[in-house]
C-alpha cells in the first residue's frame, strides 16, 4: 500500500495507480458526453471538440497530448493521470467532484478549474487563466506550477504542499487549513485571510492587507509587502523576515512573536507578545489599542 507524503507532519498527498484495459490512439470526439462511464482507458493524441462533459464519470484514465476544448470533460472521475495536455479556454470548469489526480506538464488556458476534489498532485502546469481556481479542494501537492488571472485560487481548501509556485491573482488562499508553501513568489492582495495553520518558507508576498485574521501564521525567511499587513492575527510567527517601503500600520490587534531583519515604516497597536525590527519608523500606540496591550517592541537585533 502507498504511504501518503506528509508535510509538517500532516498526509497531503497519497500517489495511486492506474489500471488500464484500453488503448487509443490519435482520435477525435465531440458532441456530448463522447466517452461517459468509461473506465480503464488510455489516450493519446486525441481531440475533444466542443461538447459536454466528454469523460463524465469515469474511473483508471490515462490522458496523454490530448486537447480538450469542450465544457466539463472531468467529472465525477476517480483515478485519472493528465500529462502534456491542453484544455483550451472553452473547456472552463474542466475537473470538479473528482478524486485521485495526477497532472503534469500541462496547460490549463479555462478558467475555474478543480472544484471539491481530493488527492491532487500538479507539477509543471501552467494556468494563465487562474481565476476561481482550486476550491474547496483537499490533499494537494503542488510542484512548479504558475498562476495568473488567480482571483479567490485555493478558497477554502485544506492539507496543501506548495513548492516552487508563482501567482499573480488577488484574494488567494483564503479560508485554507493546514498548508506548506517553500519558494513562492506570490503576488497577491488580501492572501491568506482566515487561515487556519499555514507556513510559509523563504518567498516573496506582495500585496496589501496580508493575513488578516489569520490563526498559527508563520513565515520563515520570507519578504513581505504592502500596506497594513499581517493585522487581526492570532498566534503570529515571524523568523528572519524582511519587510518593504509599504508596510505601514503593520500587526494591529495581533499577537505575534516576529523578529524582522529590516526596518518597518510603521507599527500600530499590536496586542501581545513580542516584536523585535532593525528599525522602526513610527510606532502607533493610541485608545484603540486592544487588552493586554503588552506587546513588547524593540529595535536591537
């Protein structure tokens, strides 16, 4: 039996196999529901023109330079293994309510893909058209994969393992739970709101108002950017971070235990714990501050 990989000590994702029955090869399908309840089959060079859910409840597929160009081809599938791939704009919404997917060097150019799936793994994709992408999905494992367009990706999803990743999207990993991101560029307004249990190691976030909200966030040797970041936080961890020019009225009503390497344009009202920055431009101590009020700021590192 396969053993799950686990990320912080957490089962993400268990690999699978693939039992297959049929082959073919070099084909071309439209219309509507072209391979339904098909089960055990491998393809190669085959063509799904534009029509409905082309491979709807299926189980054991092998998909290999295939282009799909129709709506839905992947629902309801268990098992299935997607390799140098194309699914055209037209083929939105192409994987939801599936389980046990491997995807690799593959394009994705339709928007608001993977919708309440688990067990996923994508390694090489690229999806230009990012939006609404990955919700409410569980067990993903993610390997130089790159985003655009990528408003609201990974809402609400769980037992995540992402490494080397770029984004472009705004909005991203809210409402997510148990998550492990290591070399990401992540460019992204409001990401990670309302978390539960996410680190982050040695990446780049840029956007305003980052992890408001959040529970357990920690991110090691990671810089940050934008305005008022990391506020309304429980249990803030920071390790050997940098923060840029445009982080002002950083931490309001946060606990944190943070230790920053750079200087900070500006500190309001942290509610506890410990605060430690190269330098400080402002610190905002005023009524609003919230109990304890003991949060304690220094500037010798």
């Amino acid at each position: 039996m396969n053993k799950p990989v686990a990320v912080e000590n957490k089962e993400v994702y268990s690999p699978f196999d693939v039992s297959v029955q049929k082959v073919i090869e070099g084909r071309e399908f439209g219309g509507e529901r072209a391979l339904f309840a098909t089960n055990g089959l491998q393809m190669t060079d085959v063509v799904f023109h534009p029509g409905e859910s082309a491979l709807k409840c299926c189980s054991d597929i092998l998909a290999d330079k295939c282009r799909f160009e129709g709506k839905y081809p992947f629902w309801h599938v268990d098992r299935f293994k997607v390799s140098d791939c194309v699914f055209t704009p037209g083929a939105r919404a192409a994987l939801w309510y599936s389980k046990n997917l491997e995807m690799t060097r593959t394009r994705v150019d339709a928007p608001k893909m993977f919708r309440e799936m688990r067990n996923i793994s994508l390694d090489g994709v690229k999806i230009p058209d990012a939006q609404e992408t990955l919700w409410e999905c569980h067990g993903i494992r993610i390997r130089d994969v790159e985003v655009d367009n990528a408003d609201y990706i990974f809402s609400h999803c769980s037992d995540v393992d992402i490494d080397r990743y770029k984004q472009n999207g705004n909005y991203s990993f809210q409402y997510c739970r148990n998550v492990t991101i290591r070399n990401a560029v992540i460019n992204s307004k409001d990401a990670f709101w309302e978390t539960d249990d996410v680190t982050v190691y040695d990446s780049e976030i840029n956007g305003e108002y980052l992890g408001w909200h959040s529970r357990n966030l920690r991110l090691v040797r990671c810089r940050i950017n934008g305005t008022q970041p990391l506020c309304y936080c429980e249990n803030l961890v920071m390790e050997d971070c940098t923060m840029g020019n445009e982080c002002d009225l950083s931490f309001e009503d946060s606990s944190l235990k943070a230790v920053v390497n750079s200087a900070i344009v500006s500190v309001k009202n942290p509610r506890s714990g410990s605060l430690s920055a190269l330098s400080i431009g402002e610190i905002i101590i005023d009524k609003n501050v919230l109990a304890p009020n003991n949060c304690a700021i220094t500037t010798e590192l």
